[in-house]
C-alpha cells in the first residue's frame, strides 16, 4: 500500500481499498455533497470540533523532491525559497518542475487552511461514504444551521418535525433523497403553519416520510449557502455495534489555488 501511496501522490490522490477493489480519492475541487448529517443522524454527545494552532517550529515551507526528464537525476523545487522551516516532499514518479511546484503550494495551503477538523458517530449511514468525499454537516451545538425530518408529505407540501425558523434571510433547505444525497431546494415558502414548508417545484426524487412508515428524510435549512458546512472525509472506523465514526477537514475550495488544472473540477472517483 505504500507504494501505491506513492505512484498516485503525483496526481494528488491516494489509493482507496474497497475490498478485492482498489480505487482512488482525489483532492480537487468538490462540485457536490455526497452526504448530509444533522441533529437527525449523529450520534448525540458525539460531535467534536478542532482546530489546529501553528507550533514553534513547524514548517512555513514545503521543499519538493523531484527528477529531471534528461538524466533522471534528482532536483528540488521549495514554496516559498529561501527558507530553512521546510517541509520535504519525494514525488516519485515525478520529472516536471511544474508539477512539483504544484504540489508545494497544495502541501503549504493544505497546512495554512486545513486547521478545523470535526468528528461524529453516526449509525450505518457511515457507510454510505468514502475517504475524500465532501459531506454536509448542520448541527445546533455549534449553530450549523438546522434540522428536522419529514413527517408528512402532500403534494408540494411537507410537514416536518421541527418548526423552522422563517426569519432567516434567504432562506433555503436540503433535503436528503433516499440514496443519503442532499438536493438544494430554493424558493421555499411557509405552509398554514411554521412547520409546513411549501416547495416550489416537484422535486423529483423520493422523500421518505415518517407517517408512511419509513425514517423520515433528513433536511437542514438557514440561510442560502450557510444551511450546512462543508468537510473531506479522512477517516471511517467503527464504533461499538452499528456505529461508525467519522473524521473530517474542512473543505475549502482556495487549498486549490495555485494547484494542478485537474484539481479545480470534481475528477472524484466513485468506488
């Protein structure tokens, strides 16, 4: 494994085992949330949230070890110069100063603004996502937006289990379908009371509701693009009986800048 490890570090992934498969997740740029987690779906008690100070005499620097098309010969590239705090990085397989410049800056920027961890128990909806993928997360301890789960659903109209809030600005909902996908819904109005949300379109996908037997859909709803925040799986373990606890970073599309063309469009690899 950790030579696979080395032979996609090149292209800013790592090798992703799915059994007898081997696949591979990819730090870009994320177009999508593969998952939602609320109130609704974590484990209570469970949340935790970090965030990572600079330490005297950690790196300010990242010094990447590459080798030259001509000789194959080694040769480095540092971002910034000039600076002895470095960093050092062997990218195998590599022979393009530009890549290698890439990856300094991904490495620098990653260190600079990756600072906010979280993690969670959730039940098997855990397993519905992998190492790299972005998920939301709305949670009330932190005021990550709001929660609740759909109780009702007639035509257009739903009516949820908890009252929402409509005097946020903007306001704007996600609702999850039946595969764990959150779908942005724009436009929503009150219904005759707070707890009836009126859509303004079918949605086109199913939503499960909680009078017809099943567990309700998860929605998180507040203020347009704050309804949730966003994260990068780094780890799913498990956690005592039908539980599984995940590690997350903060997703911040500007870890990119500066970073190879293929990393600032979604190029994630489904397992």
């Amino acid at each position: 494994m950790k030579t696979a490890r080395s032979a996609v570090a090149v292209v800013a992934a790592v090798p992703l085992p799915q059994g007898s498969r081997v696949s591979m997740a990819h730090d870009s740029v994320k177009d999508y949330r593969a998952a939602l987690f609320t109130d609704e779906n974590i484990v209570a008690g469970s949340l935790q949230v970090n965030y990572e100070f600079d330490k005297i005499g950690d790196p300010t620097s990242t010094k990447v070890e590459y080798r030259t098309r001509e000789w194959f010969d080694p040769d480095y590239v540092q971002v910034p110069p000039d600076r002895d705090d470095f960093d050092s990085v062997n990218l195998f397989g590599c022979t393009s100063r530009d890549v290698a410049e890439q990856q300094a800056h991904l490495t620098n920027n990653r260190r600079r603004l990756r600072r906010k961890t979280v993690s969670f128990e959730t039940e098997l909806d855990g397993a519905l996502v992998f190492h790299g993928q972005r998920i939301g997360v709305a949670h009330s301890t932190p005021r990550w937006g709001h929660s609740a789960q759909v109780v009702e659903r007639h035509g257009l109209e739903l009516y949820l289990s908890v009252a929402v809030d409509w005097s946020i600005p903007n306001i704007t909902m996600l609702i999850r379908d039946t595969e764990g996908r959150p779908h942005q819904i724009r436009g929503i109005t009150q219904g005759k009371t707070p707890k009836h949300v009126l859509l303004p379109a079918d949605p086109l996908f199913s939503i499960p509701t909680i009078d017809g037997g099943y567990e309700g859909a998860i929605v998180a709803f507040g203020e347009l693009n704050r309804e949730v925040t966003d994260w990068i799986v780094l780890a799913m373990e498990p956690s005592g009986e039908s539980r599984i606890k995940i590690s997350a970073a903060e997703y911040r599309p500007d870890v990119y800048v500066n970073a190879m063309p293929h990393q600032l469009i979604d190029t994630t690899v489904n397992p």
